[in-house]
C-alpha cells in the first residue's frame, strides 16, 4: 500500500495477493461493484465502510468454497480524493482483480473484472452528508461457460449520526447490466443495488450490521451472481491488549447466466452462512497473536446428480502471529 498527500488530497495504491492452497476460508462478505468509500473522503474497513454496494478493500467475491482447489486471487486499485471545498470532495478510484483456481477438479469458473468510479460528497451539517456515485465494473469468464457481464451503477447515499454513539448509512440507485450469455446472447437487464449500514457504540462494545445487494463474480460458483448479503460484527475489548471480534454472516446468490460447458457448479441459487470467532492479544506497537475458529455453511438449489450432496460444512481452528510494522515515509 502506498499513499501520497497533499493538502486538500491524496492518492493511493492498494494490492492484495493470496494463494490459498485448499480453497477460501474467509468470512466471505467481500467482493462485487467494488468501492472505498468513495466520495466520502474515508475509506471502507468491513462492516464500517461506506460507498458502494459491496464496497470493501480487496473485494473478490468469494462466498465460501468446495473441495480442495488451490486459487490465487489479486486486487489493484488505486483512487484519488480531491477536496473541493471544506463541505464537497470528489473522488475517483480504478482497479482490476481476478480469481484463478488451479487442478481444478471442481470445475471452478476463473474471472477477472476491471472496474472504475466517480462519485461527490457534501457535508449539509454536523450530523448529515450525502454522495452521488457512478462506477462500472466488467466481469469476464472463459468462453466455453460464460460470457461477460458490464455493470453500471448509481448510487445515492446520505449518512446521519443519530447520536455520538450510533450511525446510519443508506444507499440506493439503479444499476443496468449487459450479460453477453454464449447461449442466449445479449441480455440487458434493470435491478435496484442498495446498502444500509447501522453501527452503535456502547462503552466497551461496538456493533455494527449491515445489509447489500449487488452484482458479484459468483464465488467460481456461477459465471456472475447476484448476492444479497447481511452481516453483524461484534468487537469488544477484554483488558488493554486484548480484544474479541465476533463476525455472523449470511448471502444469497442467483445464478445471472445459463450453465453451459463443464464448469461452475449445477443450480441457480446458493446460499453462504458464516460465523468467525477471533481473540487477539496485542504483544507491542507492531505484533499481536490471536486464535480464530471459523464456520462456513454452503448450500445449493441442486446437487447435479443423484448421489452428490447439496450442502458443505467446513469448520476451522488457527492460530498465528501477526507483524503490522509502522509506515515509512519516501520523500
């Protein structure tokens, strides 16, 4: 990550690699119309960001997994804020991801997306601020099971602090896509995207849920899916270096082209349960230690044949150390 600022902006640029060897365990409510709070001047950290539908760092839509199939996923993108006034700000932001399953006996979809927004903010008061946001992204899948799907959004969001301790942010607009089908060639479609964030903070805990729907690359699932997701975070301090952060989670996704070929997974619909338990003990400035135990329920309309299973279960136990070393400055 690197960052440059200058007195009424800044610039920056992000990537995420990851190569997991036996298939996605994360909480998986990430991915689709990817946003960093866009004209909002801030940036989007899980359940308290803002911008777009689905906007959250690195997003690559990744709704749990089947079986053993090694990936890689990476994420670039890189977004300019520029201050109008002390009130208004604009911000423009770019980027590319794509997902690669190999030995892949699972029949996973590959895909890679491209994606661009420009959005405005203005601050009516102490409490109130709302955002006009533009953004397409460009979903692109092999040719033998799936075609291209362009998405164009807009999206309106106004954000109001109830009180010092609770948050609202609401979003809502249209969104258009062109889904090049191989079998039933261009279909253009209307669907309403929207988000709706809520977050409270008591005086040791802070909760925080949120609802969205938006277009993501279907999970290796589907060539594209559209997903409804609700999340509820939970994070509250033990003693003064230690913390719990408890993550619940639900998504449906729909399968937004016909299955051809031999890849993805037969169906329309699946449906991703999650829940996610970390404890964290903060050794220094730079390190902590933590234990996760994580959850993830996955469930299809169909099993593709008589004998197969329409659901999988995977539980999870980890422990690890993590290293967050100070930024430094390149002049």
């Amino acid at each position: 990550m690197g960052v440059t600022r200058w007195r009424t902006g800044r610039f920056t640029l992000r990537d995420s690699f990851s190569y997991l060897p036996e298939g996605s365990f994360s909480v998986g409510a990430f991915g689709g119309n990817p946003g960093l709070g866009i004209a909002t001047s801030g940036g989007a950290s899980g359940l308290a960001g803002g911008g777009l539908p689905g906007s959250h760092f690195f997003g690559n839509g990744q709704f749990g997994s089947v079986g053993l199939t090694p990936r890689i996923n990476n994420n670039v993108l890189v977004d300019v804020v520029q201050s109008l006034t002390p009130r208004s700000a604009v911000t423009f932001a770019a980027g590319f991801g794509n997902a690669h399953f190999f030995d892949n006996t699972d029949q996973l979809i590959n895909s890679d997306k491209v994606l661009a927004e420009a959005g405005y903010s203005y601050m009516l008061g102490r409490r109130d601020q709302i955002a006009a946001v533009y953004g397409f992204s460009q979903f692109r899948f092999p040719q033998d099971v799936g075609g291209q799907i362009d998405a164009q959004i807009v999206n309106f969001r106004w954000s109001h602090t109830i009180s010092g301790r609770m948050v609202l942010i609401a979003g809502i607009g249209p969104q258009h896509l062109v889904i090049e089908d191989p079998i039933l060639g261009n279909v253009s479609r209307w669907s309403a995207n929207g988000r709706a964030v809520l977050r409270y903070r008591f005086p040791r805990t802070s909760i925080a849920a949120s609802y969205e729907k938006f277009t993501t690359a279907g999970s290796g699932f589907f060539a594209g899916a559209d997903t409804q997701a609700v999340r509820l975070g939970v994070t509250r301090p033990l003693a003064r270096t230690l913390e719990i952060y408890l993550d619940f989670g639900y998504a449906h996704n729909a399968r937004l082209q016909s299955s051809t070929g031999t890849g993805g997974i037969p169906g329309n619909t699946f449906n991703h349960e999650f829940a996610r338990a970390l404890l964290r003990k903060h050794l220094g400035r730079e390190l902590s230690a933590f234990v996760a135990y994580r959850f993830n329920d996955l469930t299809f309309d169909s099993a593709g044949c008589d004998t197969c299973s329409r659901s999988s279960q995977r539980h999870m136990a980890s422990i690890g150390v993590e290293w967050h070393p100070r930024p430094s400055r390149l002049d």
